[in-house]
C-alpha cells in the first residue's frame, strides 16, 4: 500500500521513533462489550419501507446536481471531479476541506486543529476513544445520542448521566454536572444542539459548563453535527472548541448540510486530540474519499447558500410542526430551538416502541420511539424533510392517534 502523494503529505512521520514502543504482545484486559445502537437499529429496520419518513435527521438531503447549481460554478467543479487522482489522497482530509472546516469555528482552530473522518459518526468514535481512559468517569447528558455514552461504558469508564428535564428545557445545570465529577473525571460528553430534544446551549451556559470542566482540568467534548441550524435569525451555537482549550468538537456535512451521502464529518480541537485520533484513524480510516473530500470542500466554500436552503426548510417546516401540535391536545414539545428534530411527547397509555411500531404498521408513518432515548411516552419527529412528506406524516399520525382515542 504506497502512495506517493497522500502519504507524503501527512503527518505520519511522527510515528519515527515510537516504533520501538510497540509491543506485538499487547493483550487487551478485558473483552469490549458495546450495547446495540438503539436509534440506528430502529432506522435500519423501516427507514427504507416507510411511507412517510418523519424520524429523518438530516436536512432534506441534495442531489449532486442540485450541489452543482448551489456552487455557481457546475463545470468547473465537475471537470475537478473528472481530473481526480483516485488514490487515498490526503491521509488527514485535503489542506482544501480543512481549511473550509475551520472557518467555522474562530481563529484559535487552524487546519491543523482539524481532522475528517467518516461522518460525525466516525469523528464521534475516534474522539471518544483517543479520550477516553479506563476506570475514568465520563459525565454526560441523557437524552442524547446512543454513541456519547455507550462507547466511553465500552471503553471501561465509568458513565455518570444527567437526566435533561422537559421543566428545564432539556438544558443541563452546570453545578448538576459539577455534581456528577470527581477526580476521576477526565471528560465531560455534550451534544448541542441536542438530539433528540433540539434544545440548544447558548454562550453563558457553556462558558459556566466550561468552568465546571476547567475545575477538574478535564476534557469537554461537544458533538455539533446540528451547529448552524438555529432558528433565531442571527444566533449561531457556541462551539466548546473555540470556548475552552481542551474543547473538542465534532461536525458534519450530514445534517445542516444535507450531504449525508458524503459521509464526511470531522473532529476540531487541540492538536493533541488530533494527534491521538491519528494514532486511532489509523486503524480505522487511512483517508477519506477523495471525492468526497472534494464536494465537501465545495459544500462548505458555498456554505451560506446551502445553509440559506437548510435554514428555510427547518423554519419553515417547524412552523407546520407548531400549529400541528396546537391542533393535537394529547401532544406536547419544548420547542426546538435548533436542529432538524424535537421530542414530542403523548398522554395516551402506551409504551413508546408500541406506539412507534402500531403507527408505522398502521399506515407508515415512521417516527422514532422515546424508548430509544430512555424517554417514555415520547416520540423523537425529524422534521426536515420535504414539506409534502412532513405534512402528509404529520395526518398520518393524527389519524393513528384517533384510533387511540377509540
Ligand atoms: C447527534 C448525532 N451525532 C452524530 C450523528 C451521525 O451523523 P453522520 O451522518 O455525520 O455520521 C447523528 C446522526 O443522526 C447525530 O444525530
């Protein structure tokens, strides 16, 4: 496996000289056991036979071609496209990306405080597992996404949870947080905005939970992917990585970008988390696609047009969303204030997987179960997608709910 151009241009040097550290007779203490991944198990199973997805995440997905017209510049990019080399390219992700990526963050995040990975997904993981330590405690939020805990509990450290509460917005108190740590605690786990309750951690906030994580010289790790989405004009969520110096960061093109397709996330942070996700990506990743850098790259160059489509769909369609709860007195939401998804919460007595599966069963509409959050009688609604699938979702479920209602 050479490959002269993408290999000369990463940073792999730096491995010189720790060779002599590796031993081959490393034996893992104890076997990894991780939980299923609850919320993708539940898409893996109906997304492709629903009628009317409305448990989507991602802003109502492009075509190439539509990418294309948003650059403004169709035939350049694709004759870039046709004179590609395809080989790994670029090991950490192209200069061109990188530098894209962090223009959305402040000036303390250079490419070199960059790193692409396979979606946030796979950002999410080699960060976790670059910080994670065993026998350490991790202190994170619930509801959140699965992977936040369910990997660093694989990984040996001990999960502290803070149940977010509808009575608080779904926000976190900092000295709840403070609580939790201890002088095991290396990291703390954010996902803001959140899925699944769109709640949003503004400046103040998270400069008072960057404190709490300073106190125990500890690291705070913020999955972003709906960063960008805010539904006040004018509010941008904070990002721990421009916040705090052990702040990491991940992100995405999947969700307020609506290239899912791309499969290119990232991780922004201290150029030690960086290396040590190097060390990790190895074994993981090699590089990315270098098509997939490339149109990412064209994505984030054109970012206020894409981000003016996504931020009309998500506005718009929570506006649908609002006036079809206030039609539904049985329903109830904290109103998102980011993101592409809020937890919508029922007074019918039945379990949110039976609710879930009853509706999809009863005429396809698909919504994912509050189960998959540790939150009952609730249901997770993506509300992102194109307007004709989230209005016709949206009957769908209220004629399921009158055959609750006997
Ligand atoms: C909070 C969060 N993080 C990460 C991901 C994974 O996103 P990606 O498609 O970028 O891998 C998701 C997808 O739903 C998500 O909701």
């Amino acid at each position: 496996m050479t490959c002269a151009v993408g290999r000369a241009a990463c940073p792999r040097a730096r491995v010189e000289g720790r060779w002599a550290t590796v031993s081959p007779s490393l034996v893992p203490e104890a076997a990894v056991h991780i939980e299923p991944f609850l919320v993708e198990q539940w898409m893996n199973a109906h997304e492709t036979t629903a009628t009317w997805n409305i448990a989507e995440t991602c802003v109502d997905s492009l075509t190439l071609d539509e990418l294309l017209a948003l650059s403004g510049d169709a035939d350049g990019v694709v004759r870039r496209l046709r004179e590609t080399w395809l080989g790994y390219g670029d090991i950490v992700g192209s200069p061109r990306l990188r530098a894209a990526i962090a223009a959305l963050y402040g000036e303390g995040i250079t490419p070199d405080h960059v790193l692409t990975a396979n979606g946030a997904i796979g950002a999410n993981f080699l960060a976790l597992y670059a910080l994670v330590e065993p026998g350490t405690t991790v202190v994170t939020v619930q509801p959140t996404y699965q992977q936040l805990f369910s990997v660093p509990a694989s990984l040996g450290a001990e999960v502290r949870e803070l149940r977010l509460r509808e009575e608080d917005g779904y926000l976190p108190d900092p000295d709840a947080i403070r609580a939790l740590t201890d002088e095991r605690t290396d990291l703390i786990v954010l996902n803001n905005p959140n899925n699944p309750t769109g709640a949003l951690i503004d400046e103040p906030l998270l400069r008072e939970i960057v404190e709490v994580a300073r106190e125990r010289d500890a690291w705070l790790f913020c999955d972003e992917v709906y960063r960008m989405l805010e539904h006040e004009p004018g509010t941008t969520a904070p990002s721990v990585a421009d916040l705090y110096e052990k702040g990491v960061s991940s992100g995405s093109m999947s969700k307020s970008y609506s290239l899912a397709g791309l499969r290119t996330g990232w991780v922004a942070g201290p150029r030690e988390v960086i290396e040590r996700c190097l060390d990790v990506r190895d074994y993981t990743t090699i590089s990315g696609g270098v098509l997939d850098d490339a149109l990412a790259a064209v994505a984030l160059e054109n970012k206020d047009r894409v981000l003016h489509r996504s931020l009309e769909i998500v506005r718009g369609n929570l506006a649908v969303v609002d006036a079809w709860i206030a039609r539904e007195p049985r329903l109830r939401y904290i109103r998102p204030r980011a993101g592409t998804i809020a937890l919508v919460r029922y007074d019918y007595d039945l379990p949110s997987v039976e609710f879930c599966q009853g509706l999809f069963d009863f005429n396809g509409a698909f919504v994912m179960p509050g189960a998959a959050f540790g939150e009952e009688h609730a249901f997770r609604l993506g509300y992102a997608c194109a307007r004709d699938v989230l209005e016709g979702g949206l009957a769908a479920v209220s004629a399921y709910l009158r055959t609750l209602e006997g």
